[in-house]
C-alpha cells in the first residue's frame, strides 16, 4: 500500500468519521486479535503509530465485548500494516486471512474498493 493510498483512506476518515474509526468486537474474536497486532508494533519502520483508545465503559455495558477508537490519521497506518501483514508469506495462513478481511471490511465501510488497496 503506498503514501497515496493511505492518504485516500485518512481522507475518507476525516470526512465521514472525524471523531475517529471505531472498531468493536469480541474479545477473542479474529478482528480485535488483529487489531492488537497491529497497534502492538508501535511505531513502525516508517516511524508511524497507531493512535487509538479503548471504551472500557463500552466492555462493562455490553458484556466484556471490546471497543477501539482510532484517529482518522492512524487509518491509513492501520491498513497499511494490515495490508503489508495479509501479503506476507507466513506460516499462519489464518491469520493472514484474518488480516485481509478486516483490511477489506474497514475499506469497504469507507467506500473504497479493496481491489484499489494493494
């Protein structure tokens, strides 16, 4: 995924969700595992960052289920590190998989064709 891109989804996110890119889900459901490993590395080779909190209130009143609000200039970050993650030759093809869904799911909330990401 390169700059341009990237750029294409911060602007998406600023326009239709400028207080920021929520993201809610069991907690050991495949989307928040990947989400944990993406803002997990910290800043990154391209010395970027994932800004992002966590609703804990969000937890307490529906059951444990977690709650992630980025900010629409982490987006771009975001995607590419899931999409850098999704072509990777790893050994675990799930996790891949579960990578690139979510890459697709965040791109198409967004109204940009996933196709135009890689």
């Amino acid at each position: 995924m390169n700059e341009q891109q990237q750029n294409t989804i911060v602007k998406a996110c600023q326009k239709q969700v400028p207080k920021g890119y929520i993201v809610s889900g069991l907690p050991n459901s495949d989307e928040i595992g990947a989400l944990i490993r993406m803002t997990a590395q910290g800043i990154d080779s391209h010395l970027q960052a994932i800004h992002f909190t966590e609703d804990l209130e969000y937890a307490k009143a529906f059951l444990g289920r977690r709650q992630f609000k980025f900010d629409p200039k982490s987006m771009g970050v975001l995607c590419r590190r899931l999409a850098k993650s999704a072509l990777t030759d790893s050994d675990d093809e799930g996790q891949r998989d579960n990578d690139e869904t979510l890459l697709r799911d965040i791109l198409d909330s967004l109204g940009i064709d996933p196709d135009d990401a890689y």
